[in-house]
C-alpha cells in the first residue's frame, strides 16, 4: 500500500493529527517518531528540517553536525540516504505516513533527498514559501517549485503536497487571502500533474470567521481542482501563542473544535511550550492527545455558515489572478507585480505593501487598506495602522486567551477590539 497521506486521511473516520517535529540527530528525530506511531491515536508523522537546509547550505549543516552544534530541524540532505532510512526503518509505512517539512523556497534537493529514501509527502508553495520567509525573488521561487513539482509527479509512487498558502505570516492576514493563495497554489501543483494536494488554513482571531473560511475554501477547491483527490488541514493559530499552559491549552482545544466543526480532515497541532522554546516529545504527544479527545468529543457543524462577503472576495482574488495567464506561475508572479495579491506587513521586495488589515470589534480580521486588490474600495478610505496598533493586535489572542477579559477599545481609528469566540 501507499506511503501516501491523503489516502491515509481518507481511510481514517477520526480528524487526523500531526505534530510540527524536528530533530537534528537520526536517533533523536527516530525516536519522536517512533513515539508519535506509538500513541495510538490517527496520526502522521513529521520530519521538520533545519534552517541551513532550507536555505540550501548544506555544507553548514554538516558542519554543525560534525562539530555537535545544536540545529533547530533534521538536515535530511546533509545526513543522506542512509542515515534517513535507518530513521525511518519499520517506522513509516502506510498506516504511519511521514511529511516532510521544510518551509524552502529552494525545495530541489530537499525533493530529491526524499525521492533517495522514499518519502513522498512533503508541502510548500511558490509564493507561502516565499515572500515571509527570506529574500529569493519570486520569480526565483516559482521556477524553482515548478522544478520541485515535476520531479514529484514524475515518481512511480503517488505524491502529496500541502499548500502553505493558508498560513501567510501566521497572523493578521483577512482570510480571503489565505484562501486565495492557498487555492492557486493548489491549482499550480494540479497544472504540474499532481493528483493529491491538502489544501492548508491557519486558525484566526475569530472563530464564526474562520468557518467561513474554511466553507469558501471548500467551495473553491471542489470548482477549482477537478480530478484531484484533496482535503482540508487545519493549523492551530500560527500567531503569537498564549504564555500561561493553561491559555495555549484553551487554544489548542478550539482549533480542534474549529477543525471538526469546519470539514478539516487533519490538523497541525501546537504545543503549551510554543511561547517559550521546543517543545518535547511528550509535550507533542500530549497536545495530540488533547486535539484527538476533543475533537472525538465535538459535533460537527450544522446549519448554514452566515456569509459576510468572504466568499465573494476569495473568490474575486483566485479569478482576477487566473486571468493574468495561462500558466499560474506566470499568473502568480504577475498578480503580485500588479498589486492584485499584495500580503500586509509583508516585506519582501516583491509584495507592494499597500494593504493593511486590522481586527474589529468583534476580532474579526478587516481590510484596514485594499491597496490595489481587486475588491471594492472601502467606503471610508484607507485606515492608519501605527505601531503601537500592530502590536495590539499582534498579541490579541495571546491577551484572551491568557487574561480572560476584554478591554476598552483602543481610541480613534481604527479600532482594535479582541472579540469573542
């Protein structure tokens, strides 16, 4: 049977669940694993990767290695064929599929590396791995995901690949981006020939919004990605994370409510150590364990999902992107160009930055500024978000989830208000 996760999150009638898991060394990085089949909950594994790798310098990952340096993920191309598979030995299989990931813009020889022990799930995109995570020109990123995707679907064995794109910055960004670029990174593996994709969305500030989300991200996969077995992933807020365990713990278990409630098949799961350092193997294991019990314990959603416009303006983005060109490398490198995808607080040299988002009295994620997006102009004109603004709402969930109070709005515009769940 296949390695294939999308055909294990298929099998399973649980939301599956997986931890963000790292390890420098063979036996360190074997043994989370090892832990993680242990558990006996539905689960994938994962193989994290440092950040030399990313990068491509893997002679500094070797380096570190040599000298005994402290990584913060598994440099799988400068440990090689051999080392990978001792770590994966009687480990991953069909009833335990392993990703890979990495967060690359550069992903060929981490593709490659896979292929030599493998494994044939990993996720990314050319644009989510891109613009928030370094300085390689987008057009630089494209290329080189469309290299990375042909070398996928070209295997014998079937791929699957996540897109990042529902998780841009982690944070105070208006979900119908996050939808959009997760979508058309999707529809750009579908137009290199693979066939089994997850399409990714990061937990907000606002829960009645984010299963609006997840319902437009639904709705435009199933138009957009014909013949194309897919399914929705869920990460636990990607943002600044409560400090106090109890806090991180309230948060992980709405993001696993969240994922039942909005047709997630799995889920990315964070732990209580994640404002402080690494977390642990157990700490792994006992927010999988927690996201696996409430889940179990949480019905899905029913009736309608109140539409607010979110849908419309996702959809808006994908078309008016899908119209620039053919090729949706090409459409992508273009859009950004022109401004019609533009991420707020985005620095890289190729994002305009004339967006700008703010939360709104009832913490829902707005448009502040639409700069040149193809959406309507926002009656009032563009808002003013200072410094001390970004910050506030920076640190809006980790307040609520942490202090359990709501404070008096913030005076003049805009106004900045943590809202309920």
């Amino acid at each position: 049977m296949s390695h294939e996760l999308g055909a294990f999150v298929r099998r399973s009638a649980a939301l599956v669940v997986q931890p963000r898991m790292g390890f420098a060394t063979a036996g360190a990085m074997r043994a989370g694993l090892a832990a993680v089949r242990g558990a006996g909950l539905p689960a994938v594994g994962t193989i994290t990767l440092d950040s030399y790798t990313r990068v491509g310098d893997h002679a500094a990952a070797r380096r570190a290695l040599d000298g005994g340096r402290p990584l913060n993920g598994f440099p799988i191309v400068a440990h090689g064929p051999a080392v990978t598979d001792a770590v994966l030995d009687g480990l991953a299989g069909p009833d335990f599929p392993v990703q890979v990931r990495h967060g690359s813009a550069v992903p060929g020889d981490i593709v490659r590396a896979m292929e030599r022990s493998g494994l044939v799930n990993t996720e990314g995109g050319p644009v989510s791995y891109c613009l928030p995570y370094g300085r390689t020109p987008l057009a630089e990123s494209v290329a080189n995901w469309r290299r990375a995707a042909d070398l996928l679907a070209a295997r014998d064995e079937v791929c699957h690949v996540e897109t990042f794109g529902g998780c841009l910055l982690g944070q105070l960004c208006p979900p119908a981006l996050l939808v959009a670029v997760s979508v058309l990174e999707a529809v750009f593996f579908r137009q290199r020939g693979l066939r089994s994709l997850s399409l990714s969305y990061a937990q907000q500030t606002n829960a009645a919004q984010d299963l609006e989300a997840l319902a437009a991200l639904r709705s435009l996969a199933t138009r957009l990605l014909p013949g194309v077995r897919w399914h929705i992933v869920l990460y636990t807020y990607m943002g600044v994370f409560p400090r106090s365990e109890s806090g991180a713990l309230r948060l992980i278990a709405d993001s696993a409510r969240l994922a039942v409630r909005g047709g997630a098949a799995r889920i990315i799961v964070k732990t209580s150590a994640e404002a402080h350092r690494i977390p642990t193997v157990e700490e792994n294991l006992r927010s999988l364990r927690l996201v696996h019990d409430t889940a179990a314990a949480t019905g899905p959603g029913t009736g309608p999902v109140p539409d607010t416009g979110l849908a419309a303006e996702a959809t808006a983005l994908v078309e008016a992107v899908l119209s620039l060109d053919p090729d949706v490398g090409e459409a992508l490198i273009l859009a950004f160009r022109l401004g019609l995808l533009d991420v707020p607080y985005c620095l890289h040299a190729d994002n305009a930055g004339r967006t700008r988002s703010v939360l709104d009295s009832r913490g829902r994620l707005r448009w502040a500024s639409v700069g040149r997006l193809p959406l309507p102009r926002l009656a009032s004109g563009a808002r003013r978000v200072g410094a001390a603004d970004l910050l506030r709402m920076l640190s809006a969930v980790e307040r609520r989830y942490d202090h359990h109070h709501q404070p008096a709005p913030l005076t003049g515009a805009p106004t900045l208000v943590e809202g309920t769940q």
